[in-house]
C-alpha cells in the first residue's frame, strides 16, 4: 500500500497544480473579459455617436439639396430674364442709333438751309 500511496500523492499534486493553473488560467480571462467589455462600450458609444453625427450630416446635405434645387431654379429664371433684358438693350441701342443718325441728318439739312438763306440775305 505504499506504493499506492505515493503514487495517489503524487497524482494528488499534479492535480492541485493543475487546479491552481486552470483557476490563474481562469482568474486571467475574466479580467481579460472585463477589459475587453469595457473597450467594447467605448467603441459602442463611440459607434452611436458615430452614427448620430452621420444623420445629422444626411439631414443637413438633404436641406442643401433642396436649396440648390431651388437656387438653381432661381438661377435660371435669373438667365432667361437676362437674356432678355439683353435682347430689348440690343433693340435700344439700334433705335438709338437710328434716331442719332436721323438726328445727325437733320442737323445738317437745317445747316444746309442756314447757309442757304445766309447767302440769300448776303445777296
């Protein structure tokens, strides 16, 4: 029986070494988890903000949108009244230049007839 014995107490001692391994082994990991969960709600609450951040911008990029829809519509209503406020400018300046050369034309028929009848008094 003493053999039995002191193979039991060795058996006996590599089982309490393993035990105290597995339940370092185990202490190890829950703190391993703990750190790891509390990393895990950084990461969420920074996910969160995140994504709320990403909404805002989507919010705020569909209100552009709609205002570049807007301007751009603005803009070519703009365009059009442009162009033709540069048609009846275009239309303008001919008739102002008819009526200069009109104006230019009468000025020298009436000096014509100035000096007609100036010679005509001379005589």
């Amino acid at each position: 029986m003493p053999v039995l014995s002191n193979i039991l107490q060795l058996r006996g001692e590599k089982l309490e070494i393993a035990a105290v391994d597995v339940m370092l082994q185990g202490a190890g990991s829950r703190a391993m988890s703990v750190v790891l969960s509390e990393d895990a709600e950084r990461i969420s609450k920074l996910g969160a903000e995140e994504a709320a951040e990403g909404l805002a911008r989507l919010a705020a990029s569909a209100g552009l949108a709609a205002t570049s829809s807007e301007l751009a519509e603005e803009g070519e209503m703009l365009a059009a009244q442009g162009l033709a406020e540069t048609e009846a400018g275009l239309e303008l300046g001919d008739a102002a230049r008819e009526m200069t050369a009109e104006g230019v034309a009468e000025v020298a028929q009436g000096a014509a007839e100035l000096g007609a009848a100036s010679a005509f008094e001379e005589a």
